[in-house]
C-alpha cells in the first residue's frame, strides 16, 4: 500500500511537493517555493527526506524547482531526475530567487554549497518519451513532453507494482511547445491507481483562442489611445509565444524587447525536440528581422521609452517584483493612457497585486489581467480525468476554494473520485 503526503501545492498555488512512497520506497515529486513574504516553503519532514530513493523535477519554474537545495541540506544524498534543459535552465531561477529573498530582508534556508550539491539525472538519457524505463529495481518511469515551458515534463510512476500519474504543469495549446499526450502512452493510464493533475484554472472554460481575442482587444484599445503597452512576462515561457503574437496581431507598432527575453528565445531554437515542428521557421525569421528594439541597457531604455509613442513593451518579471519592472511602472504611470498587461499568476506582496489593488487615479495608468494559458482549466481537466480509470486524482495548483468549486462541477457531472486536499493531508493509495 502506498501512501501520498501532501508538501505543499495543493489546494494554493504554488511550492508545489508530493512524497509518494511506503516502507521500502519513496520518491518526491518537486520542491518549490510560494512568492509570499521572504518566501513560502513545502512542510518538508526532516525525518523522511535522507530515505527518499529519488526526487523527480517536471520543471524549472520556481513554483516547483527552488526548495531543492533544501532537500540536500536536510541530508538528502539521492539524483534529481528531470531533463537537461531544465538542468540548465535552474541557476538562473536559483540567483533570481536568492535576489528576491534579499529584497524582501530574509535569508535563504539553504546556502550556494547545497545548490552545488545537486545531483542531476536526465529522464531523456533513459529512454525517449513514451516509452517505459527501469531506473532502479521496484521504480519504472515512463514520461512525456507537458506543453507548459522549454524542458517541462509529466511522469507516469511504477512503484512496487503500483503506477501513479502526475501530471506537471500541463498544456495543450502553446504555439510553441510541443505536448505529448498521456493517452499515447504504452497502454496509456489504464493501470494507474492514483493522479495528481494540474487545475489551475479551475472552472475557466475559456480556450487560448478567446484568451488571445482578449489580450489583442485590450492592446487594440490603448494603443488607439495613444498610449504605450507593457506585458511583464517571466524570462522563459509565455513570453516567447506573446513577443511573437503581438509581433504577428500589429505589424505597424513598434515592438521593444528586453535583450534577456530574446536571447531566451534563441535557446529555444536550439532545442527543436520541444518545439512544435511547424514553428521552426517562425523561430528564426522573428530572430533574423530587425521587427525588434532590442533593449540592452539603462540609458538606451529612457532614451525610447521618452519617445513616449504608441508601442508594445516587454520586460521580464511576470508578477514585477524586479527593479526593472518597477522602473516602467514609474514611467507608464505618468500617462492615464498607458496600460500594463498581466497574462499570468500574481502573488499576494507583488508588486503586480499592489497595483491591481489600486483605483485607476491612484495608479496613474490602466491595468489587465488577461491570463495567456498554460495551465488546465475545466475542459482541459475534464478531458484528462477521461483517460483515467475512477481512481483517486488529486486536483491541484489553485486555491482550494477555486478547486472545491471545480470539484462540485465534476461531481454533477458523474465524477465522484476527484479530491480537493491542501498540505498535511494525506491520501492511501
């Protein structure tokens, strides 16, 4: 009999952990954090982490990657399996991470020699999606490409004879990444006894075509008002795919681009096995043409920014918590016309939610919500509980209220194995 230990990630979002395991074997599935305050850890037990036999890493968002060092320094001594992408991809999320701790006055639980001492695996140097592989005796993995960002992936566990599925961060409609279903999987999720699944978008039923109607509809309306757009976007991930849709939406309207966000771009490029295999040539014309100001420095920034016309802006920092963000704001604000864009998730503390928080007067210019989708939400969800069993599956990534909503929809419909749980709570598999 197995057990499932909620760390954190359910029932919020974010610092995403799940210990699975039983008296011979235990594995972890991520170890993140929670953009709150000096920053929000899983309630990791001591005692459990130096018997862990593995700990899986489905991506490199912070959410999922950052209280990895915490495990080493707690006395794990085991490999992080995850791909070489995202491997790659973490010291960046480490140090950014690090400088958010020091903005907000805290320290870090764990030090630069834990980060160092991670032992990295890569699930592709095993075997190619959708295809089982032994790791160890009494744990076989068989994963597959989740759609979210660069390197992201879904794990389908065999432990003891018993097959879990979890599901990542999952997406089906990014125009850059390519998503492999589960379904395809050998057998598929027939023999799987329990899931955890993304459904952070709870009951939003809204495609990413109607998501995008929006977001041009909005950046229609400033822009005809004379006034500037700015999409805070993270370094690696949607803003890739916005840099390019806007790109395509308005031909005529300067596009500036922080340099960061273009130079992620062409990592994409040289990863074409997770690319869309029709979005090559679009990767590299959007990279080749002169389409962009690319912006490099400080003083090169206020000298566009002053030519205070109609353009589209993007700088990293989704939720705005850099200093560079909060630069722009302080610009933007100065005009009523001005519009800032938010297209993902923001953080109680942020700089983002403060400024939701504000009428228009006091901001000094308008702001959006308008998510760009990378998540699951209700037929997303609905249609990945279909390829499984009647087992028990864990809906996780959103606030527990938004999932207890979600669950009630379900259940009406005929689903009455879905669960809504939150950290410290447990599940028998």
């Amino acid at each position: 009999m197995m057990q499932l230990n909620i760390w954190g990630g359910a029932g919020e979002h974010g610092r995403s952990c799940y210990w699975i395991g039983n008296e011979s074997t235990s594995i972890l599935l991520d170890c993140g954090v929670k953009r709150e305050g000096c920053g929000a850890y899983p309630y990791v037990d001591p005692s459990m982490v130096s018997r862990l036999d593995a700990v899986f890493l489905s991506h490199a968002h912070e959410d999922h990657s950052i209280a990895i060092p915490l495990l080493y320094k707690l006395g794990y001594q085991g490999k992080v399996w995850t791909t070489r992408i995202t491997a790659e991809q973490l010291p960046t999320y480490y140090a950014a991470w690090g400088n958010y701790v020091r903005q907000q006055g805290g320290v870090l639980p764990y030090d630069q020699a834990d980060i160092a001492r991670i032992e990295f695996a890569y699930v592709e140097d095993h075997a190619p999606s959708l295809q089982w592989t032994e790791l160890f005796p009494k744990l076989r993995i068989c994963w597959g490409r989740s759609g979210h960002m660069l390197g992201s992936i879904w794990l389908l566990l065999e432990m003891d004879g018993q097959q879990i599925f979890y599901s990542g961060d999952y997406s089906e409609e990014s125009l850059l990444l390519r998503a492999d279903s589960p379904k395809d999987a050998p057998k598929g999720l027939t023999d799987v006894e329990a899931a955890v699944i993304d459904a952070a978008y709870s009951m939003d039923t809204d495609g990413q075509t109607e998501k995008l109607e929006q977001l041009y509809a909005t950046t229609d309306a400033i822009l005809a008002a004379g006034g500037q757009v700015l999409l805070p976007v993270p370094v690696s991930g949607r803003g890739q795919e916005l840099i390019l849709l806007m790109q395509q939406r308005f031909p005529e309207i300067p596009i500036r681009v922080e340099q960061e966000l273009l130079l992620a771009m062409e990592h994409m490029i040289q990863q074409p096995q997770w690319l869309n295999p029709d979005i090559f040539r679009t990767l590299a014309d959007a990279l080749s043409s002169s389409r962009y100001t690319v912006i490099q420095n400080e003083s090169q920034r206020t000298a566009v920014m002053e030519e205070a016309k109609p353009s589209i802006w993007f700088t990293s920092d989704g939720m705005m918590q850099s200093a560079k963000s909060q630069w722009y704001y302080e610009k933007l604000r100065s005009h009523p016309s001005n519009g800032i864009i938010i297209t993902g998730h923001v953080a109680k503390g942020t700089l983002a939610q403060r400024l939701f928080h504000m009428n228009e007067e006091e901001r000094g210019c308008q702001m959006f919500l308008i998510r760009y989708k990378i998540h699951q939400g209700l037929p997303d969800v609905r249609r990945m509980i279909s390829y499984l069993p009647k087992i028990p599956t864990l809906l996780v990534h959103a606030p527990k209220s938004d999932t207890d909503i979600l669950l009630e929809h379900l259940k009406s419909e005929g689903h009455h194995h879905l669960l809504s749980l939150t950290y410290g709570d447990r599940l028998e598999i």
